[in-house]
C-alpha cells in the first residue's frame, strides 16, 4: 500500500492499452462490452460480501490475488446485504439480468448453430438489471466477446436463477466490479475472469506501479460441460506436494475443476494405504530413470484435497487395476498371478504386469486399498484406471473390473477407468474415459447405450505428454505431434461415433511423466495446451474460433511470465513482443532429460 501510494502521477506507467472485456480464456459465454465503463481500482477499494462463509473465503481469494501487485490493502468488509462498491460478491444474485440471451445447452450446440437457437421462452422484458445498468436492451450478446454480430443463441434471456453449480455474472461500471452467482463456485470462477480482465502486471509478486483497469460491461458466463480436468502422473516420476499445488493453480485460473492424480503405476506407488502399508515403503521407493521416488503420507494427500476444494477443483484418485501394477507386485508378491516379487521397474513399457484376478486375496487388496482411498477423499470419483492389461484377457478381464465396479459401489463413490472397462457389465452411472485416437469404438458406443458416460482425452488432441513438434525436448508421439491449434481444434460434443453429447459429461487433459521430471517441465507440456483444452469444456460451441482463441490465449504469456510460470512459446501463436513484456522474468525452456533406461 505505502510503496504504490508513495507513487507520483509522473512515476505510473502509462496506462495500458485496457484488454477488452472479451479477452478471457475461456471465451465466456456471452459478452456485452461498454467502452464507456471502464473501471479503475482505488488504493482504498474494500472486497465487500455477503455473509456467507464459502463466499467470503472467496472474496479473502480475490483479495489474495491482487494485493502483492497492487500493493493495496483490499480489505474485506463483510455486510448483511450488499450495495455497491469498488469491488463486489454476491451470492444467490436477486435480479434477474437483462437482455442477455439463454445460453445453450450441449445438446443445442450439437444439433448445430443455426437452428439450436430458438428454444425455451421469449425475451423476458428488460429492465431489472441488478449490480449495472446495461441500457436494458434485449440485445444478443456475442460469445467470446471479439465479434459483435449476434450470437446462433438468439434473443432469448436468461434469469439469475440459471448461472446454475458454476456460472456467474460479472458487471463492470466506473464505479465498481460486481460479480454474482448462485454459489461460491460460480464467484471464484468470476474472481478468474476478473483477474484476466486486469493488465498482466497482476501476475508480478510485488508491488507494480500501474493504473488498475477493467474493461466495462456485462459478462454472463457458465459451462457447457460439468467435467473440466487434467491428469498428472506421479508414478511415472513422484512430484512432490508444493509441485502439485502449483498444477492446482493452474487448473482453477482455467475454470477446470477436476485434478485426476495417476496414483500408482509400475514405476512406483504413491498413496499410503495403511493397511498394505509396503506398497508404499518398497512400492513407492522407485521411478523412471532410477531416481528415488517417493509417496504421498495421508495428510499429504488430504492437504492437496484441501487445497483443491478451496480452489473449487475436486481431486479424482486413480489405482491402476489389474495392469499397470508392478510396483504394488514388488511389495506384495502374494498379488502376483506365480506368487514371485517381480524386481522393481523403472523402464517405460507397458501392459506385463497384473495383479491375479483368479485369487480371493486380490479383492482383499482391492477392497482394502479403495477403501481407504475412498475415505481419504471427498470428491464423488473413484479411478481404477483398466487400461493396457493386456494378459488379463476375456471373462477374467471383464470378471475383475465388474468386481471391481462394484467395490467401488461399495465405498459410496462413482466408478471411472479407461475406456478399456467398456465391455464391462455396466455399473451405475460409471465414466468411462476414452482415449482413443480415431473417434470411433462400437464398444464405447455400445457402454454409452447401456447407460455409461464419457470423459474425452483423444490421445491425438488431449494427450499433453505428446510433444508439440518434432523438435520438442521433451514427450512422447506416438499419438502424434499435438500443436495448440490441434488440441484446441476438435469439438467433445461429437468427436465418438455415436456417442451424443447429452452423454459427454467432459473433457481431460492427461499428462503422463514418463519423460516429465520437474516442475517447469510439467508447466511446458501443460502451457499453453491446457487452456484450449480448457475452452472445450467450458465455452459454448458457438464460440469456438481458432482465429479468436490463438489472439486471446496470447495475452496470457506475459501473464505467465510474469508470475515465473514456464510454458513453450508455440510459434502459431502471435505472443506480445519481448518489449511488451520487459517487466517480466525469462521464460524457462527444460532442457531434455536424460533418457530412461528401459529395464524390462
Ligand atoms: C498410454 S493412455 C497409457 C499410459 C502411458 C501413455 C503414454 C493410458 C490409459 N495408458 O500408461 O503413460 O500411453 O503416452
């Protein structure tokens, strides 16, 4: 506070040319720009909120976010009712909006831009609008933001009541930002896209001296899918608590709300089961390479829960069963299908290992180590992964994940794995997630008839360990080289042959270890693919566009750079000169690792 006050009129940079009120990743849903409203941030400015406690942990968040930059104080001033302000949350908006249009449903945007528009209800009269006044003109609003043009949605409006889990609304006047929504998810999403409507100077850990401005209007904006996530491995190599925290912020500025964690792999075990616990004492102490490996100790694994669930993000745990379980084999030979230990491996194949699906002690371990998972986490899934057991064939293959399925009944969580398990009985509600690279599997077709629901990882377009381009130091090809404009362009709503998308509950974006070692790796694998990943599953279909997406994603690296997150500088996509960027640290390039020796 005291360093930007002391600042003279003379010493602030010159304002920067404001980002417009569409510039976010994702594309919001509808976008209404005013020119004339622009705001600027106060030195004085308080966060004021509602009583509500989830809300005011998010209103500490949105503080948290701007103080090291702005060096203001931002304090929270919590009130019974809000009025206004500078900054504003509310929860369980009173008005409806005016005359912004009914977004879209999945299903509408499947059945195509032209004719999905006119459904559900009129105009509603405009007039009520809560926190702004936006003239009060049923006007269609474009997505994305860039193109004023109306949007396929037509004129049809959507009430307060319809921000629905995640949604909100975000109103920018000269004298204040006001996000709303029916529920603390949907003002911590808010509190993102507000943090990408500052300029990138937000980012930096300390005090910048710069003019705080927001780009006046309305913002309405929701999902179109449920589940938004991305994977990382930490069998393959352990990446230890304060790195996965780090992937949890990037997942939450992306409004992507799921982290699966790859728990347990050949390679290495690394959630402690108190129970069996040598899977992770002789099991956990092995990784790719030969390096030492490691484990997440229950409170570990509950710290990242918890950190998870502050940022809205909800951690899916995955025991990969019945392959891909060598290092749980090393620990326990009772599990092994000849009772001998296998040695510890630290190669890169896959599909030798199982656990013996024709022995009673399997389920035990089964049913012991899912347990514990189970109660270690809150979120409604549980994981057991099903892929690559290419020696458990048939009945035996099919025999074990339906046991397993209901296990995982059993515990009160929801079973996913592999689209593997598709021929698998059908267990309730169960997820399959597909990873194919060809769009189309009679079998996952037939799973989805019989009631199962899709999460999309195309290995072709979602598999983030794929290298960019040839020339990429680090990853994997063997889906193909995956570019940004090839992760972004592929649409979930119709990419598997006869899967609709009323059953695509989302998308994933996987990032396998094998050839991933540290920190600033991950973060180059997953930036700047994450984000188009992140704009499948969140934007409406009509606001996809390569042109618009490749300009706003741009934006963000010298926000990235200004925060010390590393990403690859894709050449598709038109970054801001050096010069734009002078305040902000060299982006780090890995170097390749060394290559893993393949030992079996
Ligand atoms: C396939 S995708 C695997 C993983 C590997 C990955 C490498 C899937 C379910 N299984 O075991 O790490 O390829 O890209």
């Amino acid at each position: 506070m005291a360093r930007a006050a002391e600042l003279t009129a003379g010493e602030l940079l010159a304002p920067p040319a404001p980002v417009r009120l569409g510039d976010v990743v994702p594309a919001p849903e509808q976008v209404r720009p005013d020119p004339t409203a622009d705001f600027t941030l106060p030195a004085d400015a308080a966060v004021r909120v509602g009583p509500d406690p989830d809300a005011r942990e998010v209103a500490e968040q949105l503080a948290e976010l701007l103080r090291p930059a702005t060096g203001y104080p931002l304090p929270i001033v919590v009130e019974a009712t809000t009025t206004g302000g500078p900054l504003v949350l509310t929860l369980a908006a009173a008005t409806p909006p005016a005359g912004v249009p009914r977004p879209r449903t999945a299903a509408e945007d499947t059945a195509g831009a032209g004719a999905a528009g006119a459904v559900a209800g009129a105009a509603e009269p405009a007039g009520t609008d809560g926190a702004a006044s936006v003239g009060g003109v049923a006007e269609p609003v474009s997505p994305g933001g860039v193109d004023p043009t109306p949007s396929a949605a037509g004129p049809t409006t959507v009430g307060a009541d319809e921000l629905g889990a995640e949604g909100y609304r975000l109103d920018v006047t000269p004298t204040g930002v006001r996000i709303s929504a029916d529920t603390a998810t949907g003002l911590f999403h808010g509190v993102q896209t507000l943090r990408q409507l500052l300029p990138a100077a937000v980012e930096s850990p300390s005090p910048v001296a710069a003019r705080w401005v927001v780009p006046g209007g309305v913002l309405v904006d929701r999902p179109r899918f449920p589940y938004r996530g991305a994977m990382l491995d930490v069998s393959r190599h352990f990446f230890g608590v304060a790195d996965v925290l780090r992937v949890i912020d990037h997942l939450a500025r992306y409004k992507l709300n799921h982290l699966h964690l790859h728990l347990t792999d050949d390679q290495g075990w690394r959630i402690a089961v108190d129970s069996w616990p040598a899977l992770t004492t002789v099991g956990g102490a092995t990784e790719v390479g030969g390096g030492p490996g490691g484990f997440y100790t229950g409170a570990d694994y509950r710290r990242i829960v918890r950190y998870a669930a502050r940022r809205h993000v909800t951690v899916v745990p995955e025991i990969d069963l019945p392959g891909h379980t060598n290092a749980a084999l090393t620990a326990y030979p009772e599990l092994a299908p000849d009772r001998v230990a296998p040695p510890p491996y630290t190669g890169t194949e896959v599909g030798f290992s199982y656990v013996d699906p024709a022995s009673e002690r399997t389920y035990d371990f089964v049913a012991d180590v899912l347990g514990e998972v189970a109660a270690l986490t809150p979120g409604p899934w549980l994981h057991i992964g099903g892929d690559e057991a290419f020696k458990v064939k048939g009945a035996a293959y099919t025999g074990f994940v339906e046991r397993t399925q209901r296990i995982v009944a059993g515990t009160g969580k929801t079973v996913i794995g592999w689209h593997q398990i598709a021929p698998a009985g059908h267990a309730e509600e169960r997820v399959l997630q597909w990873w194919g690279t060809d769009g189309t599997d009679p079998v996952v077709a037939e799973a989805v008839r019989r009631g199962a629901r899709l999460i999309l990882s195309p290995g072709n377009h979602a598999y983030l360990d794929m290298k960019y381009a040839p020339d990429t130091p680090i990853g994997h090809d063997w889906a193909g080289l995956i570019d940004v404009r090839r992760a972004y362009d592929w649409d979930p709503g119709t990419h598997v042959a006869g899967v609709p998308a009323d059953a695509v509950l989302g998308v994933e974006a996987p990032l396998w270890t094998e050839s991933v070692t540290t920190l600033a790796e991950i973060e180059f694998m997953f930036l700047p693919r994450l984000p188009a990943i992140a704009e499948l599953g969140w934007s409406p279909r009509s606001a996809h566009d390569w042109a618009g997406f490749r300009e706003r994603l741009a934006g963000h690296g010298p926000r990235w750079a200004t925060a010390g997150i590393a990403f690859h500088r894709a050449p598709e996509i038109p970054w801001p000169a050096e010069r734009d960027a002078a305040d902000t640290p060299t982006t780090a390039t890995p170097t390749p690792p060394a290559t893993p020796t393949p030992t079996g």
